[in-house]
C-alpha cells in the first residue's frame, strides 16, 4: 500500500473513531444545525431535483432529509450501486418506507421495481457522502471510489454539496489523481466554499 493510501486509511479511521465518541446527544445537535442550515441554503432552496443518499453511519439524519426534501416538494433521487462495475443509477423516489430496499452494499437504495430512473443531466444539486473534507473541496470516501468515478459525470452546473461535521474538516486531505472534489462543505458552524 503506498504512502496516500495509507494516510488516507488513518484518517478515516480516525474521523470514524472520532464520531462513534460523540454522545448522542452531541450527534443528535450537530446534524439539527446541519440540517437547519442545508434547508436555508439558497442553492438548495432553488434546486428542483436533489440528489440524495443513505448513510448507514447516521441513516436517521439521511432519512429526515429525503422527508423533508419530499415535503418541500423536491425531486428526490437517490443511487443504487453496481459493485461489478463501481457504477451508479440513479431514480426518483416518492417515499421513504415504500419505495427502498436493501442494496448489494447493505446500504437502502431505490427499489427498481418501483423507481424510474432519473438522466444525471437532470440534477440540480448531488449531496456527496464522504468521511472526511478539507476547505478546498478535497474528500475522502469509503475508498471504493463510487463517487469519485460519478462526480465527473454530472453536470458543471450541478453543485456537489457535502454534509459533514466540523470535525470531519481537516487541514489537508490527501488527494490522488483520480479524486475529485466537492464544491462546498456545509458543517454545524458553517458554510465551506472551495477555494
């Protein structure tokens, strides 16, 4: 394993760590602040179709943001995952309990016997999931590179939003060719624009 690859397994199991030791309490604050703060975002606020996903480190956060991107009358799309290709689709649900199943990832994606797929050209604004970030868009994912073979398909004008903890928010992340990067982090403290 080369050198980057293996600062970037440090890191995430560091950030990981980091946040199984947050109490609940602190978790629960830190995602309403995020949460009060994505909802006011004007690009968020003019998006008519949001690309959203499902954590499982905190699925309830993910949930409540597909309910209220639906109530407030948004497209919401979510992607499922081909592990043979590293490849995404991505389709348009309508509810939460209805429209999910369980992917190959073990992640909820949408049941395509019930989702209509959606053109990537079509999204206004893609949450990025990711461990850790730093001020000029660097991130860290999961390490399967799902997103960072996805990011470049989408559109120029797409924002690539990522939603994170100030302490998922680090000086430097350490960046690789093939790795791309988010346009703005929004954190329980603020709002990161890439420099």
């Amino acid at each position: 394993m080369d050198e980057i690859q293996e600062k970037k397994l440090e890191i995430r199991t560091n950030v990981l760590n980091a946040m199984e030791g947050l109490s609940e309490e602190d978790f629960t604050a830190k995602n309403n602040r995020i949460f009060n703060r994505i909802f006011g975002f004007a690009n968020f606020l003019e998006a008519k179709i949001v690309l959203l996903h499902m954590d499982n480190i905190n699925l309830e956060f993910a949930q409540q943001l597909v309910k209220q991107s639906l109530k407030d009358g948004k497209i919401v799309v979510l992607p499922a995952f081909d592990p043979t290709t590293f490849k995404m689709t991505l389709s348009k649900i309508d509810n939460v309990e209805n429209d999910l199943c369980s992917g190959p990832r073990g992640l909820l994606e949408p049941d395509p016997d019930r989702c209509k797929q959606v053109p990537i050209e079509c999204v206004d604004i893609a949450i990025i999931p990711g461990v850790a970030f730093d001020e000029k868009g660097g991130r860290i994912g999961s390490g399967q590179g799902y997103y960072d073979r996805f990011i470049p398909e989408l559109p120029v004008t797409t924002r690539k939003v990522a939603l994170a903890f100030e302490d998922q928010v680090l000086p430097l992340i350490p960046m690789e060719s093939h790795d791309k990067h988010v346009d703005i982090v929004i954190t329980e403290k603020r709002i990161i624009y890439k420099i």
